[in-house]
C-alpha cells in the first residue's frame, strides 16, 4: 500500500466514523429530546401534583381536628353517662330506702 491508498482509507474510515458518530447523536438526540409542548404538560402536571398534595394535607388536618373534636365530645359524654348512673344508682338506692322505711312504718 503505497502513501495515496493510505491518505485515502485513512480518509474513509474517519468519514465512516463521523457518520456513525452524527448518526449516534441524532438517535440519542431523537429519543431523549422533550418537546416544548411535553415540558408545558409537565409543568401543567407538577402543578396540579402540588395541589392536590396541598389539599390532601388540609383534609388530613381537618379530619384530625376533628378527630380530637369527636374524641373530646365522647369523653364528656362518657362522663356524663357515668355521673348520671351514678346519680340513678343513688336514686334507686334512696327508693329502696323509702321503700323499706314505709313497709316498716305500715307493719308497725
């Protein structure tokens, strides 16, 4: 092979070369490119994702006040309850009372 032949192969191969090269990048360029009408949709989605997480925390926090709300009303409902059967067990206790206190005063 004499200097001519190769200047020439050498030439090929390096144009060879940049043709895969360029055709390498105009893939890698095709597949991961994102169109401005895709960027606008995401950022479009992003905002709403943020939304709706803003929302999703204020019911969280409006159901735990009133989680605590419910709770709370429950307790002193209990309470009540429990004052108020003590309250008729103390009544009932006093009838009997009467009760016997005027059998006694009858059989007497």
């Amino acid at each position: 092979m004499n200097r001519t032949e190769f200047v020439i192969a050498t030439a090929i191969i390096l144009f060879v070369a940049f043709c895969m090269g360029w055709f390498a990048n105009w893939l890698i360029h095709r597949f991961t490119h994102v169109s401005r009408s895709d960027v606008g949709e995401l950022e479009r989605m992003a905002q709403e994702l943020h939304e709706a997480e803003e929302t999703r925390d204020q019911s969280i926090t409006y159901l735990q006040q009133r989680e605590a709300e419910l709770t709370n009303q429950l307790s002193q409902t209990e309470a009540e309850l429990n004052a108020a059967m003590e309250g008729l067990r103390d009544a009932r206790y006093e009838a009997e009372e009467l009760r016997a206190y005027i059998e006694r005063a009858q059989q007497a």
